[in-house]
C-alpha cells in the first residue's frame, strides 16, 4: 500500500506513514519500500510538516481555547486564571478514542509532551524541506514535583488542602480506581435497600445473592460469599450515612495518565473519587471504617489521595527506579504526598 501510494503521490511516502506510526513498518520492509520508490522526493511532504508544527499548541490558555472551538457544549465552565477545563458529567459517557470524550482526558498542557512531538516534526521538516528548523531544547530529565500541590491550579485553596490534617496515600489498578457500576449499574444501591430492610437475615442474605448473582460474570460460589460478608458488615451500610458526603473524610483521585495536576479534595461519598462520573473505589468503605476504629485517629477528620491507573504494573508503571520513562507514575506519588503534607 505504501509503494501504490507513493507512485501515485509521485513522493515517497515512507517518512510521512512512519511518522504516523503506521504498523508494521520494520527495517526489513523499509528497505523493500525504498528498493521500488526510493527514488521518488520527498519534497512534497514539506508542507505537511510545516502546518503540523504550525498547529501545535502553546501553552494550556492555547489548549482550552482550541479544545473550546471545537467541543464548547460539554464544557461546564473555565478557569480564568489556569484555563483548566471543568467538564459537564455527561462527556464521561462518551467513548475516549475521538471527540470530546478524548479531550476530557487529555485537556492539561503538557509541556514535555509538547516538545517531544515539535521534535518529531522537525525531524520530518529537516528532510521534506531540506532545511534545518531551529531544535528544541533538551527536555530536563524527570525530577520529583516541589510544588506544595499541583491541585492549586484548578481548586480553590480549600479544596485543596486541610492543614494538619493526616491523609492516607492510596494507588493501584482499576480495583482501586473502583468501577462500581461496571458489573451492574445501582448494584450498591441495591444491596443497601435490601440491607436496611426490617426482612429476617435469611430473607436478606437471599436478596443479596440474588441481586450479586444477576452481575457480570458472577458465580453462584462467590456470590453466596459476598451475600454473607455484606449481611456482616450491616452496621457499616446504613443507607442515611454511606450516601451521604462525609463530614470528617475527604478524598481526592487522580488519574496520572490523563492528568498530571493533582485533583480537588471532596467529602467522602459514593460518587465523589471512583472511576468518573459517578463511581466509588476501596476509600469509600475505609474511611467510614477507620473513622470508628481504637486508633489515634479516631473520631478525627482525615482524608485519602488516591492516585491509581487502570492495568497498571507496579515495576514499570510505579516504580522509583523506572521514574521519568514514559507510563511511570512515581513522580505524581511523590507529587500527591507532597501536596498531603
């Protein structure tokens, strides 16, 4: 395809496919490419890299602005002084790959992202146009974040933090980003009505089976289990408290692939720091849990900063030694517990 392309563009196409990313396109087969149309310029290529770098983006006011041109019916409001996007609930239901749905989760500016690319480009630009562009600097290696906290940016100073006030540090994979709704949507508010029922425990363990064993992949082994565990942790489920936003526990997720500022502290609740737009992880149980256990803690406000990545692998994605290579998340720990203190 790449060689029917190229004779019909009258330009070998190969440097522009490559920088698409285009599969397959190992040295092998390059060097069969260039066997039949490395003959052909490359000079027709010079425009598409110039208007590439042409299109790039500033700095985040650039960003917002272009992202507000192209998808303003989702965007709830914008911050005057960051330009931080805050987006209306429902672009979380749009799929991630195009459109809006993938800007909500690529809507911070990112700077070294940003030169990396305008590298790329040059690269392209050197050889379509047969002049050198000016090179970026190089990009600083990775350092841990000395900002107090990157949430600054996008909350108001008391959503950001509580002074002296201690915070739990959680991380993980998509159990702990917590897709509660994912198996069965309004599962939890399901087996809190069964549970604050005034029903025998038999009839509410039988409810609870029930309603787990209708969820995505559910075994009725496992099911039965959880039926019995929920009907033990009764005490903890009363409907008029777990829905409700804490007073004395907040929380605040972060999802470092999409983001790399620090997002604001809320109350505790089902819908306040799970898997967006209306989700809960671990936190939502451990912090009405811990504020009522024989600790030095107890009865005491406290908050927990979760930063978790779905399929994440703990040497590559978050390990100290793999810090500053792509898909390493060390530093935004670091950022969140230096945020915390």
């Amino acid at each position: 395809n790449i060689v029917l392309l190229s004779l019909a563009m009258k330009t070998n196409l190969l440097s522009y496919l490559e920088f698409w990313g285009v599969n397959g396109i190992d040295s092998d087969a390059k060097e069969k490419i260039n066997e039949l149309v490395g003959h052909l310029p490359i000079s027709g290529l010079c425009g598409l890299f110039r208007n590439y770098d042409a299109f790039l983006v500033e700095d985040q006011q650039d960003l917002t602005e272009h992202i507000q041109r192209l998808h303003s019916q989702y965007i709830k409001e914008i911050d005057g002084v960051t330009f931080v996007i805050t987006w209306k609930p429902q672009v979380y239901n749009l799929g991630s790959r195009y459109g809006a749905g993938y800007y909500s989760q690529n809507h911070i500016f990112d700077a070294a992202g940003m030169q990396k690319a305008r590298a790329r480009i040059h690269l392209g630009q050197d050889a379509a146009c047969g002049e050198p562009t000016t090179k970026p600097e190089k990009s600083p290696t990775a350092a841990p974040f000395t900002l107090p906290s990157s949430c600054f940016l996008s909350c108001s100073t008391e959503k950001c933090a509580r002074p002296n006030m201690p915070r739990f540090l959680f991380a993980g994979q998509s159990n702990m980003v917590g897709h509660s709704n994912q198996a069965k949507p309004g599962l939890f508010t399901e087996i809190l009505d069964i549970l604050n029922t005034n029903k025998s425990k038999e009839d509410k363990i039988s409810f609870l089976y029930t309603a787990i064993n209708e969820a995505e992949e559910a075994l009725n082994n496992t099911s039965l289990n959880e039926a019995n565990l929920l009907y033990d942790m009764r005490s903890l489920l009363k409907k008029n408290k777990v829905l409700q936003p804490s007073a004395k526990v907040s929380c605040s997720f972060t999802r470092p692939e999409y983001s790399k500022i620090l997002s604001c502290e809320q109350n505790l609740s089902p819908t306040a720091c799970g898997s967006p737009p209306d989700q809960y992880g671990p936190e939502l149980m451990f912090g009405h849990r811990f504020l009522t256990l024989n600790t030095e803690y107890k009865g005491k406000a406290f908050g927990v900063t979760k930063v978790a990545v779905g399929g994440s692998e703990i040497y590559r994605n978050w390990s100290k030694s793999q810090a500053g290579s792509q898909d390493n998340y060390w530093n935004d720990l670091v950022n969140a517990i230096h945020a915390a203190q």
